[in-house]
C-alpha cells in the first residue's frame, strides 16, 4: 500500500482494519502513515514524504519523488504482493500501479482522482493503472464504465466514522472550551506548503474577527510535523488573539466550532459531516495558480459544494482569499442562524447519502479482484 498525507493514512487505516477482519493474517507494507502503523501495517517510508502539492512545488521534489517511486517499485517486484493498494497520491501511485499491473501485479486504486472536476483525460491513464478504481462518491462509476475501468462505489469512510449528530459538548470539553463560548476553527492544511500560503491569511482573518467580536475563541489543528512551521506565523500575525494551537484533533476542533475557515481538501468534507458552517479558502503558489486555474471543470473547489451541485458555502481562492473577506464571510453565518441551521439540514442528507459502510464495501471489491 502506499497513502499519501494525513488524509490518505486516515482512510488507508480504515480499510486496513476491515482486510485484517477478512483475512487476520493478512501483512501491509509500503508508504504509510500513524493511521496505518497502529493497524500493523509496516512503513517502508513515511507518508509525509508524499505530501507535495502543486506544479511548482513538485517540480522542487520531483527527483526525490522519481527516485522514492523507482526504489519501491523495485522492491514491491522483489516482494511480488498478492495486491497493491495505492491510496490517493495519484501523481506518484497511477505510475507505480501501472508499472506493477504490467508485471502481473494486481492492483486498486482508492479514491478516484478529480476527472470530474479537472485533467479529464486521465482517466486513460487510470484504466492503464488499476484493476479496479475504489471511488467515494455515487456520481463517479459512471465516468469509469463510459471507458470500459472497473469501478465501485464504496461510500466515503468518514461518513461511517463521523456520527450523524456532532460530538458538540464532548469535543469542547476535550478541548477546553466553554460550552457557551463561540468558536471558530481554523485549518489551513496540513502540507507545508498549504501552511506557507494559507495560514497567514487564517491568522489575518482571525484578527479582524476578534476585533468584531473580542469573545471569539479559536482552535487550530495542526498536522504532524507542523507546530514549528505555525507557531512563528502566529506570534507574527495573531500574538494577542486567543488562538489554541492543537496537535491533530481536527474532528474535534470541526465538532465545537460555530463556524470554521477551511483550506480546500478533504478537511472542507469533514467540517460537511460535522455540520459546520464554512468558508472554503485556499492559496498557493502564484506559478501553480495560473496553470491550473484553466483546468478546472467545474464552477466549484469545494467538496460539499461539489457534491451539493450549489455555492452552498463561501469560496474564497488566491486574490479573493483576504484575511478581511474571510472573516467576513465567517462573521456572515454567526450573524444569520437561520441560515447556519438549513446548512446544517442539506449536510445531514448528504451524510446519509455517503454513508455505506465503505470499509466493508471496498474488502467485499477487493476479495473479486483477489479471487480472479
């Protein structure tokens, strides 16, 4: 297996849980993150070393990245796996997983990646790729069965893990917040390069938003490896703002908030499933903006609004991402509760909707392909 960041090792680990249920004896190695470790699985190499995001960015890593791609090919041909799983990642897992499928190794791939929202013409390179393509939401088999690629539908795992009512009370206890305090959350990312670009601007935000309202709290999350990067932006930027600084614990800081500013990934999902009113904000850079910017398919970044088919919330990218219109669009859902709770209905109804028990869903697909 091979999971990319903290998003990847997250969902590699549920479904590792549910391949050891089916076969206990069952040995996991490759790229991988905590998630996976705690489930027995043994990193050749941490996950963290995928987490690369952009042209710009790659092309400073790209050589280590080649060179990390070849060494664990040839490695996985030495070991001649019964399969593969490469989990998101998809600039380095369709290359691998295309090499192996050629030697006879079978392989899936989990999670789609976006032809539905950008670089459409990579489902060819998919069907070269993978025996079978594990896809999140409903909408996306479709695309792979107009071209002859195996794929199913297994639900989104975090809608199986995230319970329908948020944790409200439990997450504020666990974090230290009052029960009455209003709380915004804060995530920017948690690659490096999302944090260079991203937080600046939360932290900006965060100081006209305690300025409006000066009993605003706020939290955090920081990704593994980020607390030295983040805290000289904050002394920096935001020293006198009530800022709570926290190692992982992003569903519990998703869970307490009244609002959040949400940097565009799976983490915009996870604020959905928590029920939080959002803004969806992200930057990066300046080079990589102006060549995917033409790419886009759709009329939407973010995933609920993707999935909502709407701008059921805010999305404020590159130029338009200030620290003063994010903090007015947050402000914007704590002064309209009205509209914060029918936000909080259609996210109920998409929940439900991702609901599968996609554990479960992906091992009963994987044993198929095992048993061919």
């Amino acid at each position: 297996m091979v999971a990319g960041e903290a998003s990847g090792d997250l969902l590699a680990g549920m479904l590792l849980a549910a391949l050891k249920a089916r076969w206990p004896q069952l040995q996991a190695a490759g790229i991988g993150g905590p998630k996976m470790a705690a489930r027995g699985f043994d990193a050749w190499w941490p996950s963290d070393r995928l987490a690369v995001r952009g042209y710009a960015e790659v092309l400073r890593h790209y050589r280590g990245l080649v060179a990390l791609r070849r060494q664990l090919g040839d490695r996985l041909l030495g070991e001649n796996p019964d399969l593969f799983i490469g989990v998101d990642a998809p600039d380095f897992n369709l290359g691998l997983e295309e090499r192996l499928r050629n030697a006879g190794i079978r392989t899936v791939h989990f999670v789609s990646p976006s032809i539905w929202a950008w670089r459409a013409g990579r489902v060819h390179t998919v069907g070269r790729a993978a025996d079978l393509v594990l896809c999140l939401f409903p909408f996306e088999p479709a695309l792979y069965e107009k071209h002859g690629i195996a794929a199913s539908y297994v639900g989104h795992p975090l809608a199986d893990a995230i319970p329908l009512e948020p944790p409200r009370e439990a997450s504020r206890a666990a974090l230290g917040l009052a029960p009455d305090a209003t709380v915004v959350a804060l995530l920017p990312g948690s690659r490096r390069s999302e944090i260079q670009y991203n937080a600046p601007r939360l932290f900006g935000a965060a100081v006209r938003m305690h300025r409006a309202r000066p009993g605003l709290r706020f939290v955090l999350p920081l990704a593994p490896g980020l607390r030295e990067m983040v805290e000289p932006m904050r002394a920096r930027d935001a020293a006198a703002i009530p800022i709570d600084l926290v190692d992982g614990r992003s569903h519990e800081a998703l869970g307490a908030c009244d609002v959040a500013i949400v940097a565009s990934g799976t983490a915009t999902l996870e604020a959905a499933l928590l029920k939080a009113p959002m803004v969806i904000m992200y930057a990066m850079n300046p080079i990589t903006w102006l060549l995917m910017r033409p790419r886009n398919l759709q009329p939407w970044i973010g995933l609920p609004n993707i999935l909502l088919r709407r701008h059921a919330v805010p999305e404020l990218l590159q130029g338009d991402a200030t620290p003063e219109r994010l903090a007015g669009e947050a402000l914007a859902w704590l002064d309209d509760p009205s509209r914060a709770a029918a936000l909080r209905d259609e996210f109920t109804q998409l929940h439900l909707m991702l609901r599968r028990d996609t554990a479960q869903a992906a091992t009963n697909a994987i044993e198929k392909i095992l048993a061919r």
